[in-house]
C-alpha cells in the first residue's frame, strides 16, 4: 500500500479517530483549510482505492448525502507502511542518528554480521 497525501492522511485521520461514518460536509468542517469539494474529490480517491467504504445515506441540509467509513484500522494501514524497504531504511537511519546507546549499536551490529553471513551462506 502507498503512503497517503497530505489531504488523505487529514481525512483519515478525521475518520479514524471519529469513530462513526462522517459525510463530507462533516469532515470538512473538521478540516478548516480543505473545501467540502476538495474533501469530495480525496474521498473519491479513497472509495476508489478501497481504503474506505459508503457506511450509509443521510440528510444533509436539502440533500441526501452519502457517509463514509475506513475499510481498514489505522494500525493495520501504520504496519503496511512500516512493512516497506524504504521505510525501514528510514528507520534504521534515523535510529543510529537519534542517539542510539553504544550497547543499542552494539546489538544492531551484530544483527547486521549474522545477517550478512546467512545471506553469504545461502549465496555458496
């Protein structure tokens, strides 16, 4: 799965932590600086890539509005993310720049040589 857009990650976030199926003009009235239809046309995507699904129809104003709901947990989405290559990489990185212990880097070091002595091994 790809990582979300800026707007998607604020709509799902809404969604998420709403808890209950929001229309679009709910969720833009939670987002000041996303318009109902900008909220439409992320909403659109979203449907589109089944992140998230129509949970019903309601009044809205003078018009019937559809309510929307995420297919999916935000953990489940978090761990899709953190699955990725690169966003390991950008992990480990950050990890050894952060501050890392010397005992932390000790013990990554040594899960690096085993690492690369399998790899070795599987490669003969």
């Amino acid at each position: 799965m790809k990582k979300f857009t800026k707007k998607e990650s604020q709509v799902m976030d809404i969604l998420w932590c709403e808890g209950k199926p929001l229309t679009a003009r709910e969720i833009s009235d939670r987002i000041s600086e996303m318009s109902v239809y900008s909220v439409q046309q992320v909403l659109s995507r979203l449907l589109e890539g089944n992140i998230i699904q129509v949970a019903g129809i309601t009044h809205n104003r003078n018009a019937i509005a559809r309510q929307y709901e995420p297919s999916m947990q935000e953990a489940d989405y978090l761990a899709s993310i953190a699955n990725s290559r690169e966003t390991c990489r950008l992990f480990a990185q950050n990890f050894v720049d952060a501050g890392a212990s010397l005992e932390e880097l000790n013990e990554l070091e040594a899960r690096i040589r085993t690492r690369i002595r399998e790899l070795k091994d599987q490669s003969s």
